[in-house]
C-alpha cells in the first residue's frame, strides 16, 4: 500500500491502472515474499514515465535528494519508516552520521540534507553531518533558504571507525551517491554503511539495473496476467564509446535502431499512435547530464561539437564510455502548461510520498530532470473510507500505480545491489 | 518516535516531560532492543493519565475499539503500521478475517470496525468481517452513522479452519475482547490469531498487567534516571470479594488504606498539595463498567445496595470477584470546561495517533470511561524542522512523552501475553 495522494491524473482509469489496483491483495503478498528473500535498500526514489498505455520507471536513485521536495504532511510517514529501517539495519544504534555530497552552494540539496537529518532526529536518532569535501578541517554552517543553519563537520577515522570530532555513530548513512569511486575513509571501517559502497555510480551500472528490472517485471507481469512491457522499457548497450574522438557511433546507431524498431512493432501491435524515440544517456551516473532524446539512428552519427562535449561527461567530470539506449516513454501527464512526471520516494519497504519534476521548456519525449525543472509536492487526498457494502463510492487511489511500479524499481536495486556486493566479495576469495 | 500532535498541554514543560523528550535516542535504542526480545501486540490503545508531576497508564486495552475516533490525517500512518504488522504476523497473507464485539445496536463501534476495515484494505489485504453473533445464519449488512454499510457474515469453521462463506483467510484479526472466553469455533485452528485468545479478558488480569508493568517501568526509569513512582501508579488485589454478599470488604479496605498511606507518603516527599485517591474496579473486563473512586478505605465498607450492584458485574454480565484498588492519578489536562484524559493507540510498535476522552460531568479524579464521555481527535501540528545550528526553535513534541509511556504500557502486555501463553501450553505437557 501507498499514500493516497493527488495526482495530475483526472480521466478515466486506465486499463493497467485498473488492473493494478484490483490485484492489488496479490501484488502486497508477493512484495511481502520479495521482501523476505532480498535486503530493501535503506532508502530510494525513482522517476516514472507515464504514457497511460504504459508506466515504466526510467532512472533509480539509491542515494536520493529532494526530500525537501516532499508535503510536510508526509514527513511522520517518512519517520515512521526510517524507525522501520533503523530496526532492521541496526537496532542498536543510536548515532547516525550522515555523509551528503560535497556541495556547499546548493542550498536546495542541502535542504535536502537538512530534512533527512530532520526526519532521523524525530526517529530517535543522534545525527551528525559528516562531509567529505577534501580540506575541510573544522564544522562549516551554511545557511539553508528554508532558515536555519546545516553544519557540516569533517569526518575523521580512528581505527576501523569513522565519525566527526567527539561522535562516534553506530551507522554510515550516505546521501553521496559516490560517483567518483568509494572514499579511502570509508572503506573497511566497522560501522553498517547504508546503502553500502557498492552501491555507488562508480560502481553501478543502468543497464545492469534495467536488465535486474527485465525479470521482476516478467515475475510481476505474469502475477498479474499484463504484458511485461506495460512496465519495462526496451534498452540497449554500448560500452566503448568515445563522444570526443566519435568512437562507438555504429554501435549507437544499430541500437537506437533497434530499440526504435522494437518500439514501433509494440506501438504497432498496441494501435498506439505516437512516433518511438529513445534516450540515449551514461550508463553510469545521474543528474541529468549527459541525455539526449533520439529519433532516428542517422541522429547520434551527426552530433556537433557541442552535442558531443555535452554527452562527453557526466557529475564529477567523469568520461562517458558506457552508454545506454533506453525506450522513450512520453509522458502524458501536465500541471498546467508544464509536461510532468512522478518521482515517488521511498524508505525502507514503504511508499513515502512523492512529486512532480516539471518543465516548462521541454516536450513529452525529453528528460525533464534538467535546469529549469520545478517541483510540485503531492500532498495527501483527502481521506475518505470506501463504502464497505456496496460499490465504491471513494476515488481509487490513482498514486496506487505509480507505488507499485516504484516497489518493482527498488526491487530490481535491491537484487542489483546483492549482486555487486557479492562480486566485491569474490576477488578476496580467489 | 511517535507522530507530533496538537495536545491540551500549553504550560512549560514539566520536568518528567522533558526528562523523556531529552533521553529520546537511548529512550528509542532501548524500545528496539525490548521489540527483540518480546512479540509486539497486532495493536493495542492505552489510557493514560498526565497528573503534571505523574504519567502513568490506567488501562490498556489489546482489542482497541475507537478507531474512528482518530483524525483522518491519522489513517496513513495507520496504514503502513499494520504492512509492517502483516509482515511480521503472516507475510504470506492476504485475507483476513476480522472478528468484532457482537454489538449491532452500537453503531459507533461498528464505525470503527468499519475504519479498521479500510485500514486493512489500504494495506492491501481481502477483509471479511466475520461475527460471532448467537443464531447469526446469513450476512447481516448494518448501516453506519458515517455513511455506508457493514456487513457481519457468519463465522464458519470447516475442519481445523475458520473463515465467512467463500472466504478462507490467512490470519484472523480480534477485535472482540473476549469476555466470556475464547469462542469454541476460533479454538484449535490452524490460522494465526492475533492477539491470541489468551490474551482475552476472560483470562487477563490487570493486576497481572500492572505487576508487569511495574518491572518495565522500574528498567525504564533506571535508564533515564527517575523515580519509578513517576510513571506507575501503585496497585493491591483482592481476589475473593462478592459485593452483593459484601464479602471481602476488609481485603478491600486494607487495601485502600495501603495504597493511599503510600500515594500520601510520596506526595509528601514530593510535595504535592493534592488529596491521594484511589480508583477500585474489576480486574479483569473493560468498558468502565464496575469502577469507582475511593478517598477513604471507610467508604468500601459503607457502600448501599445500587453502588454494590454496580461494582458486581461487568461486560457480559460477568460477576466480579477480583478487585483492582489502583492509584488513582489526577487529570491535570483539560478542553474547555471538560476534563480530559489522553488515550494513544498503537498498531505494531508504533504510535499511530491517539484522542482526548473528555467528560463535563466529572471530576478530575474520577473515571472518564463512561456514559456521556466525548472524543477530541489529536490531528498533527503544523510540522516544523528544528533549526539544526543553534537552540530548537521548534516548539517541542509535547505528545512525544504521551507515546512513550504508552508504548511501556504495550511492552508490559507484551510480555504479559507471553506469560500467559506460555501458561496455557503448560497443561498440555503435563
């Protein structure tokens, strides 16, 4: 189950939402049954693409920002849930250091940091901010927009722990999705550290993720008799890709070719009447850097300068070499004139809440997580109790959908998650 | 952690409040370690009473009714609770069959029988509401206050099963207290039943509740540095009393002296300018039937024939022949001109809401449980993040204290139902 939130959602149900919320007692059990065989990662959140034939995530952040982004009514939820996770994580802590990115001038993120730690202190948590960013050697406050102040404190090891001057945690929670590789200060240390190294850019991989997504969804597509593409965007791969120095290009065009194909014979079966595209991003990484929307294989064999500067790196001023191909799904969702999609958070195995990127200046067919995006909070639907006799005389809860879909998400993370903690596990064997 | 809401409370902090809010983290750690070693109730509602100097339990109840009496806002919260519950209980289930009080007359409590319902489903289970109704042959749809109808189907057992014509659960939810025992049709099934039948009131004893108690409260306090006093009230039993033959009046009378000579001998030692009481009721039943206030030990032996016949018989029309001669704790919490006791629900380990029980007719050392009492739901405040920097400038979570005292009262059933059904496999080996 999810919050019953708004949605921008107003028409009829459609189809899979309908057969979403009515096997909906099959799809809690069967979560309940993946939730005993896979850890659920400590927290997550991730971007949905409705088209209304279709509802499919397209990105999942293991590290997510913007829970200031969230209703403050749904704020007891996320503590309640973080109380949860404490409990299975660690029952016995009592301090947690909280490891954000390295911005200092993002006032926005470190809103973000702010509400976390917020949320952590009413679980009944000690929480320090423990930050990374190289030569800082004394506590930093910096001034959030909301008011108030976020120290940030140097972290220090002694040993196989680390924490900050005169606090020594129980538990590392990281909101540093570590894509310059995992720090030397928090390698091998003693404390839980949630989600764990592995789980960082450096180290993850989209495709690696959406392949994991590929059988939960075929698992869930049969529980519920759909189609698995309903939910599961087609993609491809390319690893050796050098936008610079055009390296790859063929690699690029077959799978934009295909992927488009692919589409065009769903949409063809389905009666959809949409042009296919993809987007092509980093295979590694998140931000929002480095995507573009593609239409035609010609396209990426015809990328100007800037284009290839552009999709060239990524946070941290990584290099691109690995590039995904993924299935466009539009959107068909808009708050007033801006194209919308849902990002839905969670903690530990509960739907926390949600809200909408929104963009003015981008069409239905491009990534909205980008410069000028908005954020609209989805706060609570007025409860009402459905007539227990009779027909339902209570909306159905519309944000159902997009809960389940995200669960799947996180499941796949989850699965994505235990396997590369065991391959960091097997080189020690060998 | 237990969810920020509006109280009656508006003075400064009184010292045991802030004692507990300032403990929070080792108040929180400590709770997790004891929901490890202990099963924590499906749900459970605890009175309680705040004297300002005391905040102790009075009562807790293992079938909660009132659920309908929370703030809508509340449900959510609710909702997610009892996943977490589900998941412990029975993560294979997804039909559950919730059995109410036989009341049909009572519309308000099958109003919360219908809330609980929707809970359940919100949660993603099948809900059939199967009564225990003498005679009851066919569904039996009720109409509710709210709007709606409730249908109570007979309860059927085939085999080592129970369930409602076409409807085999996974797990039976009471919501009946069992007063006049544990029904024959729910004994010896193969379905998880939660609470157990043992720990009905046809088997508990509040004097056994509170023994517990008291050992919970003594670790408890030991941990944040109180006196125990402070938050339990002191108790004495009498087992063999028949008012109606006014036998066992001396047992009752000494008692009364007993616990007043020591309520006396503490509001000395604290100076507390109040006149100690006592609360004498049934020790074991509900529903504020067969209670009163004593302020003598003279008063039990005077008592005339409709006070006599009051205190005889409880719930059912069960004869009463233990007697609970409890500390009574003065209400220092009022809503406008009525007094006013707090009552914290619980699904699950966590406080999920509560409500104000207020009364205009009675007095402040005296049983609000009773006929003409009202309910003030407790909705959130308007939430707020503490400034991380400098000094909170968040007013601080009043109810918080509320929720910790509660949960002790839960913690005590916890391992009182433990003991008692262990009590009951005991014959079985013998």
């Amino acid at each position: 189950m999810v919050p019953r939130l708004t949605t921008a959602l107003t028409g009829p149900l459609q189809e899979l939402e309908r057969r979403i919320l009515d096997r909906m007692p099959d799809i809690e059990r069967w979560l309940r049954t993946q939730w005993q065989e896979h850890a659920v990662p400590f927290y997550a959140s991730v971007d949905l693409r409705n088209a209304g034939f279709k509802l499919a995530p397209v990105d999942t952040n293991l590290f997510p920002g913007g829970f200031n982004n969230l209703d403050a009514s749904l704020l007891p939820l996320c503590v309640q849930a973080v109380q949860a996770a404490v409990e299975r994580l660690c029952p016995d802590a009592r301090g947690v250091l909280l490891v954000p990115e390295n911005h200092t001038r993002n006032t926005f993120y470190l809103q973000n940091v702010a509400t976390l730690a917020s949320v952590l202190r009413q679980a009944g948590m000690r929480v320090h901010v423990g930050s990374l960013i190289p030569g800082l050697e004394a506590p930093l406050p910096v001034e959030l927009p909301g008011g108030g102040t976020l120290v940030l404190e140097p972290v220090v090891r002694g040993g196989r722990r680390v924490g900050v001057e005169g606090f020594d945690p129980c538990v590392v929670l990281l909101n540093n999705d570590l894509s310059a590789g995992a720090p030397a200060i928090l390698r091998d240390i003693d404390q839980p550290v949630a989600p764990p190294l592995e789980a960082g850019w450096y180290n993850r991989k989209k495709s690696h993720h959406f392949g994991v997504f590929r059988s939960v969804a075929r698992e869930f597509a049969a529980l519920i008799e759909i189609d698995p593409w309903l939910i599961d965007p087609y993609f491809g791969v390319c690893n050796e890709v050098n936008f610079q120095e055009r390296a790859g290009e063929e690699c690029l065009a077959s799978n934009v070719a295909m992927v488009l194909e692919r589409i065009a014979a769903q949409y063809a079966r389905y009666g959809i009447d949409e042009k296919p595209f993809v987007i092509v991003k980093a295979d590694a990484g998140t931000y929002g850097m480095g995507i573009m929307t593609v239409r035609d294989a010609g396209e990426v064999t015809a990328l100007n300068r800037k284009q290839r500067n552009k999709m060239a790196v990524v946070k941290e001023g990584l290099e691109v070499t690995s590039v995904i191909i993924q299935e466009g799904v539009p959107t068909y969702e808009s708050i007033d004139a801006a194209i919308a999609e849902p990002v839905v958070y969670m903690i530990d195995r509960f739907v926390v809440g949600g809200f909408y990127r929104m963009h003015t200046g981008r069409g239905r067919d491009e990534n909205l997580n980008a410069p000028g995006a908005q954020f609209s909070p989805l706060a609570f639907e007025t409860p009402c109790i459905p007539d227990l006799g009779g027909p339902v005389d209570c909306p159905p809860n519309r944000f159902y959908a997009y809960g389940v879909v995200a669960r799947l998400a996180q499941l796949a993370a989850a699965i994505e998650i235990g396997e590369l903690a065991e391959r960091a596990r097997a080189p020690a064997l060998a």
